[in-house]
C-alpha cells in the first residue's frame, strides 16, 4: 500500500463502479425478460399437451385460472372439445413435503375423473433416487386410478401406490399430490354440473 | 509466459479444483452428471474469464482500501448476466443449476485470481489466465461429473450405457460418491502432475 487514497475518490470509485453494473444488468434484464417469461410459458403448455394427450385435439386457455380450496389452492386448465364439453383438466398443484421440500405437479384428469397422465414441473429431489418419479416405471401405476377406486397411499402406509425404491418420501408426497388434484377435479366437476 | 506451459500448469498444477482446491463447494454440488458439470464449469469460466478483464482494466482506477467490494460488484454483475441469460437459453439446464448459479459469486477461484493475479496483470493475461484457469475448471468438473453418471446412474452425458433396470451405485449420485470420487481424482491428477514436472 503505497499512498492512502482521499475519501472521496474512493466513494465516487465504487459508486461509479455500482452505477454502470447496475445500468449493465438493467440492459440484459430488458432483453431476457420476454424469453424467460415465454420458456416458463412453453414448459406448461408442453406439459398440458403430454398430460392429456389422450384426448386428442382441445382447446384450451393460455394462462391457468386459480382454485382456491381450504386446504390449499390449486391451478387449472380446462380442456374443451369443438363442441365445447369439458373432456378433462389439468390440474397445477403442489406436491407437500417431497424430500427436498414441495414440488410442482400436473395431473391430467378426463371428465370421469379418471388420471391420464401425471408431470413434474420443478422438483429439488434427490437426482438418481426421488427423481426418478419423472420415469415411465413409476408414473404407470397411476393412469386409470380415480379418487374412490384407489386407497390413496403407498403400500408402506397401506395403500395401493407402489413407493419409488429408496425414495418413500417422494412417492408419498406424489401420491397425495396426484390426489390432491383429483379432490380439486372433484370440486370442478360439481361446479361445472350446476 | 508461454501459452502452452500455462495452459498445461491450468489443467494440472494449478488446476483451480485439483490442485488448488478451490471453489470446492460448487463442484461437489453441481456434479451430480457429466453435462451438470460442464454446464457450471463454462458458466464460472465465462465469470472468470469477463471479471478478470475488467479488474484488469481497472486496475490502476480501483482504491486499494476497497478493492474486494469493488471486485465483488464486478464479479456478482457478470453472475446476475449469466444466470438470466441462461434462464432465457438453457431453460432446462438452467432448472438443475439455477440453485448454485448465484453462489459462483462467493466461488473463491474467481476472487482469487481477480486479487492474486488480474489486479497485477496486463488485460491481455488475466484474459488467458481467466480462460485457462476457467477451462481447467470445467474439465475436473467434467471429469468429475462423468465418474458419477457412469457409476450412480449408468448413463454418460446422458446416453444410457446399461439397461434402465439395472442396479447402479447409488452413493455416487449422492454428495458421499462425490467426496468419494474426488478423493480418486485427487490421486490420480497428483500422479500425472508429477509426470509433467518429471518430463520438464
């Protein structure tokens, strides 16, 4: 250290510094904004279309609607044929307490209330174990099931859902996300009827 | 400095993973596949190489009283640039990293060669510094990243390499297997060390 700098060359060197980071990050912020907000965008609706591929060609909304229940709160599209009849949703919900904390599920559901096909949307588990409720192995079992045909826990807790090998918290936080979507299937489908 | 030596001290004796032993919690976070490790190896690289250019060209204009605040603006403004442009162009890639993106700021490699060597040097090598020692980061993390996909899931850069039925070491995926590996990648780096020095 050769000579002490005065006080405020030394303010006004960071301060510089701070305000042409700060210009530099605003610029990038402009330009990736929009194709951030369309990534997250295209990820859910390529989620919708492989949850209810099963039903062939719908239309749907582009953004969820919101469904709040006591417990927690959900968010759905509904699939409607040319006619216009509501032919299944898929259902946003949290699945609770998964090895490293909740994790995004889509379940889609047909209008018996029977699930097609289930998608993670942004999980934090372990990779090589809990991760691998994304494989075709795991997700199988639970095409067909509905909410009164099944008892909706894993064999461990004595229910019917075969538990992910050395990954029990994920599976049962899977299981009572995919039941928690059909319990808001339930609430929807009665709300459609009146 | 002769480019090839540097390039050569990078990758083995100076090796910021291997033979420094920095920056050590990315490495053992990230690793998880061999793609996981390549792609938090070229985003540190792309921190090091931008914060070391710029310290460099600062370095006659930053106060020595608060010359770490000022690198660690420098180096969390680069950061910030690649963790939203990777959310806008590797979405997916960006899903498993995203965590750890932000960390590569306190990432001690980074801080050690803006004070150790871009503060000192001419910009044209911090610029190599950045890139080799960002390369030799990115290639013990690509190492390191194939050891555990190979073992704990028995795939390699996402390419299955046995039936998807099969065992696996499971450990390898966890953070023990990573511990683990780095163990034998230490020994096996030291040994080749030693052989470039022999053969100088």
């Amino acid at each position: 250290m050769s000579k002490q700098e005065s006080g405020f060359k030394v303010i006004s060197v960071l301060v510089l510094i701070a305000f042409f980071a700060a210009a530099l990050l605003a610029y990038v912020n402009k330009i990736t904004r929009e194709p951030i907000a369309r990534n997250m965008k295209e990820e859910t609706k390529q989620a919708v279309r492989i949850v209810l591929q099963n039903l062939g060609q719908f239309d749907y909304p582009d953004d969820p609607l919101d469904k709040s229940l006591t417990e927690f709160t959900a968010r759905y599209f509904t699939a409607k044929n040319a006619s216009g009849q509501i032919v299944g949703y898929a259902i946003i919900v949290k699945a609770p307490n998964g090895f490293g904390g909740d994790f995004d599920l889509m379940v889609g559901i047909d209008s018996t209330g029977k699930v097609l096909d289930t998608y993670v949307l942004n999980h934090k588990e372990t990779p090589g174990l809990g991760d691998n409720m994304k494989k075709e192995d795991f997700k199988k079992q639970f095409r067909g099931r509905s909410l009164a045909n099944t008892r909706w826990a894993v064999k461990k807790d004595g229910g019917d859902i075969d538990a992910l090998t050395a990954a029990t918290i994920t599976s049962r936080a899977f299981t009572a996300g995919v039941k928690r979507a059909l319990t808001v299937f339930n609430v929807l489908n009665e709300e459609a009827k009146q | 400095m002769n480019i090839k030596e540097k390039a050569i001290k990078s990758f083995f004796m100076e090796n910021p993973v291997t033979g420094l032993l920095l920056g050590l919690c990315p490495t053992l976070a990230t690793t998880t596949s061999a793609e996981n490790g390549i792609g938090m190896g070229l985003a540190t690289t792309f921190v090091l190489l931008s914060s070391n250019v710029v310290v460099s060209l600062l370095r006659n204009v930053i106060p020595n009283r608060v010359r770490i605040p000022a690198y660690i603006v420098v180096i969390a403004t680069f950061v910030t640039i690649v963790d939203m442009s990777m959310q806008a162009t590797l979405y997916q890639l960006h899903k498993t990293l995203g965590l750890f993106i932000p960390l590569i700021v306190v990432n001690c490699i980074i801080l050690g060669r803006a004070e150790a060597f871009a503060s000192k040097n001419t910009v044209w090598h911090s610029f190599l510094d950045g890139l080799f020692m960002g390369l030799g980061f990115t290639f013990s993390l690509f190492i390191l990243g194939s050891v555990r996909e190979i073992l704990g899931s028995g795939a390699w850069l996402g390419i299955r390499l046995i039936p998807e039925s099969w065992n696996t070491i499971l450990v390898f995926v966890l953070a023990p297997g990573a511990f683990l590996s780095l163990g034998f990648i230490l020994i096996g780096m030291e040994r080749l060390s030693r052989l470039f020095e022999r053969g100088k």
